[in-house]
C-alpha cells in the first residue's frame, strides 16, 4: 500500500517534472514505506540523472543497505563521498565514511566466518 504522498509523487513520472529531486523523494517514500528494493531503483535514477547529488547517495547507500546490499550500498557511499568531497559538503561525507566503515567492518565479519 503506498502512501498518498508516494501516489501524487509518481504522477509526476515522466512528466516535465521529472528529475533527480523528483526521484529522490519517490525513493525517500518507499523507504519510509519499508521497501528499500524500490527505493534503490528510483535513488539510483536519481543518481544517474544528478552524479553530483550527494544526499541522494547516501539514501541510495541506505537502502541497498536496508535491501541487503552491503556491497552496492559501500560502493554508493564511497561515490557519494567522493561526490561530497568535491563539493564541499563535509557533512554528508563524514557520515557516509561512517556508514562506510560499519559496512566494511561488517563485510569483514562475514568474510571471516565463513
């Protein structure tokens, strides 16, 4: 069941409206609805129509993370980072390093488990 939020924001798929902020809060949406598998594919359009988005990376991390993605999501926040970086947000690059570094870690674990 999607939200009525999410429905007015789909309405504006494909219309002159449509762009990487549009794309970025469908995919705000579904992640608050739960589905981080949906969210990932409009975050990583928003992405792709905005490389230089950083916010939208860090959501894009999020949910493929959320998605169990954890390979996908650390190489979205190691873009976003870099993407941050460059533009001067050091904010969102430090808490995309620290998202990063849990996800490293993580990965680590698994590694050494198995």
């Amino acid at each position: 069941m999607s939200s009525p939020v999410l429905a007015n924001l789909l309405k504006l798929v494909d219309t002159p409206r449509d762009g990487a902020l549009l794309r970025y809060s469908i995919g705000n949406e579904y992640l608050k609805a739960g589905d981080a598998a949906n969210a990932a594919v409009q975050l990583r359009e928003a992405v792709a129509r905005n490389p230089n988005y950083s916010a939208a990376w860090k959501l894009l991390g999020k949910a493929l993370s959320e998605a169990g993605d954890a390979e996908g999501a650390l190489a979205a926040y190691r873009s976003g980072i870099a993407v941050a970086e460059k533009r001067g947000d050091r904010q969102a690059a430090k808490e995309m390093q620290v998202f990063a570094r849990r996800l490293e870690k993580s990965l680590q674990n698994k590694e050494g488990g198995t």
